[in-house]
C-alpha cells in the first residue's frame, strides 16, 4: 500500500474520531451586549428503569419526549444535544411538562450567559425531564461533549 494512502487513511480515521471533541472550555459566540443567552443541555444520560434492569441507557426518540420551552421558544434535545437561545434581558422561565412540571426561573441581564441542563429520569408511565440552572464551569465541561441542534 502506498505511503500517502496510509497516512491519508490514518488522517481520515483521525478527523472522524476526533469529531465532536474538544479541548478547553466550551465558547459558544459572543453574547450580544443588549441581549442575554441561555444554553439548554442535555448530556448523554442513563435512566433507571426499574422494570428492565438497574439501569439502561436512555436513547429516547425526541419526538416522544415533550418540548422543554424556554420564554418564547421550545426544542426536544437529543442526547448529546444543545440549544442556544438568544432572549431579551428579564424574568423568563424554562419549563417541560410530563408527569410533573419541571422549570427553572431565570432575571436575565444584558450580556450574561446562564445553563439549564435537561436530564431524564423514571417515572411512573413515562420519563420525567429535570431542569436545573448549572454553574457555568460545571456547564462548560458538560458542553465540551455536547453538539448543538
């Protein structure tokens, strides 16, 4: 085989592996100064499932898990997935409705960023989604492994 085609076949393997990684912190673009940011998350989860065994791992189609909405807007998220919502500064809330309502309220202030991470759990007849308002360190190393959509 010839040198060049091995080292291109390496490249090429390389490239694809090292997608959707990264090293550092997380930055998404800039925040408008007039505007704030809230990135909604969702790592690649596991959920209890008591029924079938201690724990599964939890690809759960996005079209059977309900919207969560952030002020105006609303997205079903994808393990591995994150939204950028670009809002006006103010009181707003993200909240996702299942068996139980779970939402987080954010002041948000011109130019600042905040994280709502989005995980799933068991619930009694069907998952329930948790919101929780995420320090932005612990965000941003959750991000690093996340894609946006």
């Amino acid at each position: 085989m010839d040198m060049n085609f091995r080292h291109a076949i390496v490249f090429a393997i390389a490239a694809i592996s090292a997608g959707g990684c990264s090293t550092g912190a997380f930055q998404g673009p800039p925040v408008p100064p007039d505007k704030s940011v809230v990135y909604l998350y969702r790592t690649h989860d596991h959920i209890p499932n008591e029924m079938l065994m201690p724990l599964v791992p939890k690809f759960t189609p996005p079209a059977s898990l309900p919207p969560v909405i952030c002020g105006d807007s609303s997205i079903r998220l994808v393990p591995g997935g994150y939204h950028r919502f670009v809002v006006n500064p103010g009181e707003m809330k993200c909240s996702a409705h299942t068996e139980v309502t779970s939402s987080v309220s954010i002041s948000a202030k011109p130019g600042e960023t905040y994280y709502v991470k989005e995980s799933l759990n068991s619930g009694f007849t069907q998952v329930r989604v948790n919101l929780e308002l995420v320090d932005p360190a612990d965000a941003q190393a959750d991000l690093i492994n996340c894609m946006g959509q």
